[in-house]
C-alpha cells in the first residue's frame, strides 16, 4: 500500500470524543462514521485501531487526516483537555497529516450548504475571509483565506484570550471566578461545555441563591428554571462579543460561522439571545460588524468533512504534479 490509496481514514479528536470516518473515493464526503468516548482508549493509535477494526470492516487506510482539539507541532500531537499526546507516525499510515481541530472545520466551510448552517442573523454568508469559532470540551477558533490557490485555513488558539466583559454581571461573575482559583480567566474557562457549568455556579453566587451541580447539558435543557436561562443568556451575550472580536481580528468579512459541541442543542435559544446584538455592538466598528453575516453550524461532523477535503486537495496536487 502507498500514500493516497483508498480509503482515507480522517478523525475529529476533541477532549471528549473521537469521531472517525472513511473516505472511499476522491471527493466523497466521509463514510462509516463512528464516535469513540476517548475516556475508554489509553492512546490515539488504540482509538484508531478499534475504529477499524470495529467499525470500517479492518480497512487499511493509505492516508490519513487527523484534527485534533489542541496546538500541532508538525507530526507531533498534544490534546489540551485530554492526556493523549505522540506522533503521527505511530498510527502506521503511509500518508498520515494532522490538522487543529477548527483548521479542519474552517476547511468544511465552502463545503457546507444550506441545509448544514442555521442564519443567526445579518447578511448572506460571502466570499473572502471567513471565521469559525466554537464552544465545546474548549473554544475552538480558526480563520479560512481565499487565495489564487484555493483556500488556505489560519489555525490558532483564539480560545485562551482573556475573557470578553461588557457589563457589571459579567464582570462579578468574572471576580468569582478569579476568587475560585483563576486568578487570569480566558473565554475558554467560560465559553465551552465546562465553562457553562462554571457559569451557572458564578452566577448563582452573584445572584445570592442556591443552585444544584448540574451538567452542560442540564442547564441546557432546563427551559423553565430562571437560573439555567439566566446562565444561557449571559453566555451566548458574551459569546457574541468574543465572536465580534474574532471577526475584527481576522476581518472575516465572508462570515462568521458558529461549530462545537455545545450550540447545537439549543439553536433556538441561540437565535433569540443577544448574540447578534453583542456581536456588532462595537462603539467604533459598529458598522462593519453589521455587514458581516454569522451562521450556526449544524451538519453532523463538519470537521470530517474539512479532512476529507484537505485530503483530496493534497492527493489531487501530489497525483498531478
């Protein structure tokens, strides 16, 4: 076997979970998609060994892209909210590439249609530079370029900046934090599945009451109770700003587009908050924001899809030059 011979496994590795796929022909979107808890594997190679043989019939994958949730050092790999950590070459694959986690997902971009994205208002998603950004396990960010050679993904770890703060809520939930043990609190600590969590615990303490342990996902679905739409509130408010400043840094004026883990599950709450609001509210570049259209992602495993492309433009350069 050699590199670029079919299939091609691609990966989406989050702190939580490994989603894998297989590519059976160039340009087709990834096929036998199957989603591993990374808790039950010691290593990324036992991951992608019981994924082949468990769920894509023992192929045996002539490339590879694999998007990892953390900062890539060539062939080298280290999760940020997972202990997995090693080499690329250790999976055995002729061709094996790694990509950050929201570089791949800024690949998927111009290849999402309608039906895979969810307007949170402002213009048509255009051409030029776009942002993705995304709460998950963490906050993912990464940009995508239109060059005279196609498109050229920007990765980065947009996430750890220091927390966005407008208001007077926002900054005492900020001073719990700090005097819970972060004396630095950066959007991840807020804008992600555990930074929920964090959320709905600093609030209540702002706001004097009692609150139970609850997961992300609770406070998610618990429509009716004032504290858990409270903390969703404030959350998607302060994720518009830290979205409004990504798309100033990069001048992502194709768009800015909403992926992780989080956010799907609660599309309409997204819609209804003060996202849009927060996100153009800048009291220099109001105006610029408001010509820059923003999208929910809401395809199944949009990472997937932007490895698989990158694959395919890599194989169709090697395969002609």
């Amino acid at each position: 076997m050699s590199a670029f011979d079919l299939p091609w496994l691609v990966a989406d590795i989050g702190g939580t979970n490994a989603r894998f796929g297989l590519v059976t022909s160039l340009g087709a979107r990834p096929s036998h998609v199957a989603v591993l808890a990374g808790a039950g594997y010691a290593t990324l190679p036992d991951a992608v060994a019981a994924y082949l043989a468990e769920h894509a019939g023992g192929a045996r994958p002539g490339a590879a892209c694999l998007a990892l949730a953390g900062p890539i050092d060539g062939d080298r790999y280290r999760l940020t909210n997972s202990a997995w950590s090693g080499s690329v070459q250790d999976l055995g694959i002729p061709y094996a590439r790694l990509l950050n986690d929201f570089e791949a997902l800024a690949v998927s971009l111009p290849h999402l249609d309608g039906g895979d994205l969810v307007s949170l208002g402002g213009p048509e998603l255009g051409y030029g530079v776009k942002a993705v950004l995304g709460p998950g396990t963490g906050l993912g960010v990464g940009g995508l370029v239109p060059t005279e050679h196609g498109w050229t993904p920007i990765p980065g770890e947009g996430g750890h900046v220091t927390v966005p703060v407008v208001d007077r809520r926002e900054l005492e939930v900020v001073r719990v934090l700090q005097a819970e043990g972060l004396p630095h609190v950066v959007a991840e600590h807020v804008l992600s599945g555990p930074g929920l969590v964090r959320l709905h615990r600093a609030l209540a303490r702002v706001n004097g009451v009692s609150a139970p342990d609850l997961t992300a996902s609770d406070i998610a679905a618990r429509l009716d109770d004032s504290l858990c739409a409270e903390t969703i509130e404030v959350f998607c408010g302060m994720l518009g700003s830290f979205a409004g400043n990504v798309a100033l840094t990069l001048g992502a004026r194709g768009g800015v587009y909403l992926g992780g883990g989080v956010l799907p599950r609660i599309v309409e709450r997204v819609r209804t908050s003060s996202f849009r609001t927060r996100f153009a509210a800048n009291p220099d570049m109001a105006a610029y924001l408001d010509a820059i259209g923003t999208a929910l992602i809401v395809a199944p495993q949009p990472a997937l899809t932007g490895a698989a492309a990158w694959l395919s433009q890599r194989a169709r350069r090697e395969l002609v030059g």
